[in-house]
C-alpha cells in the first residue's frame, strides 16, 4: 500500500494487520533466513550474561563486528500476559491486547530487529531507496534460552493492528510516493501486510547494491576475532599468576622441610648421649652417675 510522506515528517505510523500467518517452520538457505537465525541466537545471549533476567523487560543484544549498524534487542512475555495486556510500546512497535502466538508456548521471546544501515545489503530492493530502516519483531519459544535455529511462532492480533512507528523517517523527494514494504520471513518483497519485516521505501533510479556475505559467524561455534584474542591474553595471565602462587607454595614447603630435617637431626644427636640413672634423694627422684667420669689427682703428693 502507499503512503504519501511530506518532507518535514520525522516519524510515520504504518498499521499493518496481523489476522493469519503463513507456516515458517522450514528454515530458508537465503542470506536473510540465516540473519535471522543469527540474530536471534545474539539476542538470546542478552539473557543468558544475567542472573535472574526479568520477565516484561527488553534486553539489548550485542552484533559481531561485521554486523555492526544492525540493532537487537529481546522481550520475554508470558503467553497469557501478552494476551490480556499487550505491550505498550517496545522499541518501535506498539503490540495490542488480543493478540496470541501459535502453538502455545507458556513464555515467549519477541526479538526485535533494526537493520540499520544494512536493510539495503540482506534486503535489496531494486528500482528502490530506504527512507527508513528494516525493523523485525519475531516471536520465539522461550522455554530454553540457550536454543539456536529456532522456529518462528505464529501472530494472530484478532482484535487490534500491531502499530509501527518507524523513527527518522527521511523526506520523500519531489514528485515521489513513499510504500510500505513488507518481507516475508525468506526475504521476498511485497506490498501488502503480514508477518516478517518491514520498511518504507521510494522509487530510486540508484544501482542494485552489492550481494549480502555468503558466510555470517555464530557466536557458538564461528569465528570469534577479537574475543579469541582476549581469551588467549586472559589465559595467559591466569596461567602466569598460578605458576606464580605454585612456586611460592614450593619456596614454603622446602623452608619447612629443611627445619623438620634440622630438628629430627638435634633430636638423633640428643638420643646418642649416655643414659643418667635414676635415684631417690629423699622424696625426689634425680639423675646420678655410675661411675665418676674423672679421677682426682693430688697436684702434690707431699703430705705435711
């Protein structure tokens, strides 16, 4: 559908009405189905660095490098809160009451996307320019928060339109009409209303941009770049400072057995010594000698 934009508009509200949604359990090889696996294992990480994250609460993700420009984010919800409630506002979206996810799951995560400067790159949109960035707001089981390649649920807002409003819209050039453009969850465009991802965008003469990458890291088991570097830093100081602690437990113990070998020589040296008997001197008990060890000698023998 279009949607005429005037030129000083900086936020433009765009409804789009949710009543059935097609089955996205089959995962896609294209570029945007793997950007959507990606994403949602980085939002999940969101909640997997804290302690006890809270249910109602949205969570900003962390991208790899080469994703930088795109901005995550994840809502966990219970089922039937989101039923009753619905959610004010997260990030751009506007969820109304009524609206339940199939199959049921007891708590869900909806993981937002904003794809930045990159809405052109895993979204190409031949013959037309972005006046705004992708958004996405994907809903997963939350059930386990260490799951990856998990599947989309179903929406269904029977009562009320999920709202959109896209934030920095840019001005719409003369003679030119803004469209609401939605993809679906394998990254096809259309003009209509469903689940998946949305822009808004213009008719453009400009060039078709340069294919997305082929290979996009995970951050389970891809490459890592700067973290494997601080891991290898970090190990190495851990390492360097038990060698440490081991050497000065070393330097004690020999200091402990050199004086545990002094004193068990003094002991054997005094065990050596001749045996005192023992005598009664009165109601004491003494040492004496057997035997005088030195015989007197009269210095003269002269007797007066």
């Amino acid at each position: 559908m279009g949607l005429g934009i005037s030129p000083s508009l900086l936020m433009l509200v765009a409804f789009f009405w949710l009543p059935w949604l097609s089955d996205v359990g089959a995962q896609s090889t294209g570029s945007a189905r793997a950007l959507d696996a990606l994403l949602q294992d980085y939002a999940y990480q969101a909640f997997k660095a804290l302690n006890k994250p809270k249910t109602g609460i949205p969570y900003d993700g962390a991208v790899p490098l080469n994703l930088t420009g795109i901005g995550i984010s994840a809502l966990r919800l219970r089922s039937g809160s989101l039923r009753s409630r619905g959610v004010t506002m997260y990030k751009e979206f506007e969820i109304p009451r009524g609206v339940v996810v199939t199959p049921y799951v007891e708590r869900l995560i909806f993981v937002y996307q904003n794809l930045g400067n990159l809405s052109s790159v895993y979204y190409p949109l031949p013959g037309y320019a972005y006046l705004a960035p992708v958004l996405g707001l994907l809903p997963y089981d939350a059930s386990n928060l260490s799951a990856t390649n998990l599947p989309e649920l179903h929406i269904n807002a029977s009562d009320k339109p999920i709202s959109i409003k896209f934030q920095g819209v840019s001005s719409v050039p003369a003679g030119s009409v803004a469209k609401c453009v939605w993809f679906d969850l394998d990254g096809f465009p259309n003009f209509s209303n469903a689940q998946g991802h949305f822009g808004i965008v213009v008719e453009s003469n400009a060039p078709a941009p340069s294919p997305p990458p082929s290979v996009v890291p995970s951050p389970s088991g891809g490459e890592k770049g700067g973290a494997s570097k601080v891991g290898i830093i970090v190990g190495s100081v851990v390492g360097g400072l038990a060698l440490l602690v081991l050497l000065a437990f070393l330097v004690l113990w020999l200091r402990k057995y050199k004086r545990r070998k002094k004193m068990q020589q003094m002991e054997k040296a005094a065990e050596v010594g001749e045996a005192l008997r023992m005598t009664s001197v009165g109601n004491t008990k003494a040492p004496a000698a057997m035997v005088t060890r030195t015989q007197p000698i009269i210095e003269n023998e002269y007797m007066p």
